[in-house]
C-alpha cells in the first residue's frame, strides 16, 4: 500500500542527507520523525534559523525576531514569520499543528 507521503523511509534518509550538508551537530530523532513528534523537527528548525548562519541569526534579531530565549510555541509562531515575512513561504502547518502529535511529519 503506498503512503500519502511517497517513501517515508527515503524521505527521511534525504532529509539526514540534506541535515549533514548544513552542518547538523546531532543525529535526526528518527523514531519521532516518523511519529511527527515536534520534538525531532523543534530542532531542526532552531538549527536552520539560528545555528547554521551567524549573519543569518544576527540579520534576523536586527529585523526584530527574538527568537532565541524563547518557548517552543513562540519559536515556532516566530519563525513560521520569518518564513513567511522574509522568505516568502507558507507553510501548508500553523503553528499549532506543527506543534501536535503527527503533524510534523506530514
């Protein structure tokens, strides 16, 4: 039976893939991920916007995100803005779901 998701299995080996190109300190919590725990993508996400570039992270605390001290609601509220307001990308997630159980996956 196929998933809605193609290949979850070489989905995720893409994104391990793609997380050592930019340099990812740590393995990818595959058990969550498969689960869609927020928990295996709060992460990642801290790591793209706040860890990979310093002139990124100080560019970003320039324009007025603070996302650094903050909860893992406001981190994600705070950075699904940078994409949309910096980046131009909608998430097809709000914040609230990416923060659920199973959606983070998806």
């Amino acid at each position: 039976m196929a998933s809605r998701t193609g290949d979850p299995e070489g989905n995720l080996s893409r994104a391990c893939d793609a997380l050592r190109r930019l340099r990812y300190p740590r393995e990818l919590f595959r058990e969550g991920a498969r689960a869609g725990e927020p928990a295996a993508f709060l992460p990642l996400l801290h790591h793209a916007l706040l860890g990979f570039s310093r002139p990124l992270a100080a560019r970003l605390v320039e324009r007025g995100y603070h996302l650094g001290a903050a909860s893992d609601r406001r981190f994600v509220e705070g950075a699904f803005k940078v994409l949309r307001d910096e980046f131009g990308y909608r998430t097809s997630l709000t914040p609230s779901q990416f923060l659920q159980r199973g959606y983070a996956g998806e």
